[in-house]
C-alpha cells in the first residue's frame, strides 16, 4: 500500500454543471447535472422528479444486469447507461460528486465521453484536502473463458493500467490492441472521444425491438460489411480505445480508485461487472484475515 503522504487528495468539481441530451436506447431528453460534493461522499446520483428524491450510490451493490450498457437501481428507481459519464469522472479523477437527472437514461451524446469531460474541465475540479483510500490489488484475479476473459493483477504504477485485445470475427473491425497507464492526461487526449460502435445488423435488431429509434449512424460508429457508415473514425484503433473507456466507467463502481493492471479479451460490461465483483470479494477476504 502506498504511503498516505504520496496519495493524492480527493477531487471534486469546483462549480455546478449541466449535460443535456437524448438517450441512446429510449429517445427522451435529459438534464444531467453535476454537482460539488464534500469528500467521502461518493458519487451519487440523484433522480428528480418523484415525490422524493431518490439516491442512487453508485457502486456494484446498485448494479442491474443489461444487455450493452451499466444500469444503476435503488427504492425501485434505475439510472441507465451511467458507464461513459463514470469514466469521464474517472478518467479526470472525480471522485466525489451529486449528479442530479430527470431522466433515467444518461444522454448518449456523440457515444463517447468527450461531452462529459469538456463539461467537467469547464466546472474545474477542486482538491478537498483529504486523501483518497485505493484500492491496491494485491492477488491477481481472473473471470470468462477461453472466448472471452479479464484479469487484473497487482499495480506496474500507482494507479490504473489497462491491456485490451479486440477480436471481432466482423471483419470491418477485425482485430486490435490497446494498453495505457490511466492519467487525467491521457485520458482527455486519447481516451475520451472514442465512440462506442455497433454492425448494421444488430443495429437493425435494436431498432425493430423499438429502441434506438432517435439514433442515426453519425451519432455513433456503425460498421456495415463495406465498413463505417456515415461517419468517419478519429483513429484507426478507435472501438479498442472506446472497450477500455467502458472498462474505466465500470471500475468505476468500486467507489474508489484502484490500483491494479488489467489485462482484457473480448470483454464487455457483464464480464466488467464479474471482474470488479470478484476483486472485491478478495479484497474483503484479505482485510478480514
């Protein structure tokens, strides 16, 4: 464990702030607000709008199993689709705040984060003086099979490190890696704006379910057989870059920052969700031996 005088503090915004925008699955509006927080709080959300307001920690005890995306649920409320906006808070080390919205669906913005982190900069972030609790993977861990797996495995710094490979038999997206020691800087530079991305195929199969319906091609990345559709990528290796933005979001539920090394294959958000659940469940055995 590193000593406390080298921790940093922990951080939340300065000033309120709002995000505006539909969501991807269901097309309705919504009002995100960001909120200061003291230190200890957390990051919560807050639904408006009830006969009272409903508080959504979120942490993996509030997680809801979904196809695609992170749901968060409490006193029978959910707040979906959270993980872009939690690895944008994450990502720039955020790691208290309130965040207020009238809608359950987070805004799907662009399908990246980048809205979201432009938005957190423009409020600026305030050190609370109090240094933060990591958590420091001692023992490494591993979930999936032999098609699809996550491992996490004691720090290569003091702080979070990720190695994705991406291996989809659709051959537009094929194959690609990435790896990266996670840095606010890093983060916003590299990070930030990779859009998520589906195939025409099973975009056509969300949308004769009904949902997506407000969404077109140049409002994420959608791959036909011939490639991108009406759009055009911001690197080679962006669907790599968007996974691990997706890893940084759900770690994010730990409710603290970790220190450990990742290394993924063909993950995705259940298999994220497995991995956190896993790491904690060891991390608990080991403070109570």
């Amino acid at each position: 464990m590193p000593h406390t005088a080298c921790l940093r503090s922990q951080q939340s915004i300065r000033r309120p702030v709002a995000v505006s925008g539909i969501g991807y699955w269901g097309g309705q509006n919504n009002r995100v607000e960001i909120n200061p927080a003291p230190a200890g709080a957390g990051i919560v959300f807050v639904m408006k709008g009830q006969a009272s307001a409903v508080r959504i920690p979120a942490n993996l005890r509030h997680r809801v199993e979904a196809s695609n995306r992170t749901n968060l649920s409490a006193a029978g409320v959910r707040v979906e689709m959270v993980e872009h906006l939690l690895s944008a808070l994450s990502g720039l080390q955020i790691d208290c705040c309130q965040i207020c919205v009238t809608s359950a669906e987070m805004p799907g913005l662009d399908g990246s984060a980048q809205g979201f982190v432009t938005a957190i900069d423009a409020a600026g972030i305030e050190d609370l003086g109090v240094p933060i609790d990591p958590l420091v993977v001692e023992q490494t861990v591993r979930v999936g099979d032999d098609s699809a797996w996550m491992e996490m495995s004691p720090p290569q710094f003091a702080g979070l490190s990720v190695e994705y490979h991406l291996d989809y038999d659709f051959a537009p997206i094929g194959c690609q890696e990435f790896s990266l020691r996670l840095t606010p800087s890093f983060y916003r530079q590299h990070l930030a704006a990779a859009r998520t991305f589906i195939s025409v195929a099973d975009a056509d199969r969300l949308r004769a379910a009904g949902l997506g319906l407000a969404v077109e091609p140049r409002d994420l990345l959608v791959f036909g057989p011939e490639g991108l559709i009406d759009n055009t990528l911001r690197w080679p290796d962006e669907c790599v870059r968007h996974k691990i933005l997706d890893i940084v979001g759900d770690l994010a539920l730990a409710n603290r920052p970790i220190y450990g090394h990742v290394r993924a294959h063909r993950s995705g958000h259940s298999l994220n969700a497995a991995l956190l659940d896993k790491l904690l469940q060891g991390h608990r055995q080991l403070a109570s031996a």
